[in-house]
C-alpha cells in the first residue's frame, strides 16, 4: 500500500494539518506510480479549502485522520476511491459548496459532521453503512447515507 508521508500546508496558508500543493502531488505520483486502482493513503488529517485541494485528493483511497472540507471556494467535491477515513468527515461552512460525493466510502472512525453549508443541495454517501456513522448538525440529510443523492 503507498503512502503519503507529512502533510504539508498549500503556500499562503498555515494549517498544520492541510493536505495540499506537494503532498496531493507525491499521492498522485505514487497512484500513477503503482496503476490504475492503486490504494493511496493520505496520512493525517486532509482538509480542501481549493479547487485543487479537491481534485489532487480524488487519489486518496484512505485518510487516517479526519476529511475537513470547510471554509472553501469548492462548489463541488467528488472523491471516487476513498474507502475509508479514521477520524471524521466535517462538511462545514462553506458558501458555494452544492454537491459532495463520496460513492465507495464504507468506514468513518467518528461522525459525519454536516452543518452551515447554505448552498449545499447534493449528497451522496450510499456505500457508508447508516448503523455504522451518523450525519449530525443536519437532520434533513440523515437518510442520505444510505439513499444516495438527497438534498
């Protein structure tokens, strides 16, 4: 299994815990390196705040810290092959955020945190078990775990 070293903070911001510019790049280097399928993990916490951010992590198959998409100019996040995240998955604050997608993740060490994402319509998680997690600070979109898209 490959792995990402440290996390490292996109220039200009200094979040200890960002997953962004160069450590996203060696991810997808050792994706590319290993082949197509290949698991990638990302080591710590990983929070996408940019575009990039959020396209660099689609590699990311496990997060041994928590996911935070919070604070972020992303209108959409899509993140096709993570499986599994070891801490918990924050969706918060953000302005522009309309859909998150996450299709084959089954395994969320915390909760599913969901909360002041105004224009947030869209959210799928169907692989990740309801009995297992829990979307808290949203109750509208507690079904979506199990039900697939739902606004």
């Amino acid at each position: 299994m490959a792995a990402v070293a440290d996390t490292v903070a996109p220039s200009g911001w200094d979040h200890p815990h960002a997953l962004g510019g160069v450590a996203l790049a060696c991810a997808l280097a050792l994706a590319a390196a290993c082949g197509e399928g290949a698991a990638v993990v990302c080591t710590g916490d990983v929070t996408l705040t940019t575009r990039e951010d959020a396209l660099l992590a689609r590699s990311c198959t496990y997060i041994t810290g928590t996911l935070i998409i919070a604070w972020s100019d992303v209108a959409t996040v899509d993140l096709p092959a993570l499986t599994t995240v070891g801490g918990h998955v924050l969706v918060l604050e953000n302005a522009v955020l309309t859909d998150v997608s996450l299709p084959v993740l089954t395994t969320v060490g915390g909760a599913v945190f969901i909360l002041d994402n105004g224009a947030l319509a869209n959210v799928s998680i169907p692989a990740l078990d309801p009995a297992a997690s829990s979307i808290t600070g949203s109750p509208a979109l507690a079904g979506c775990l199990a039900a697939g898209p739902c606004p």
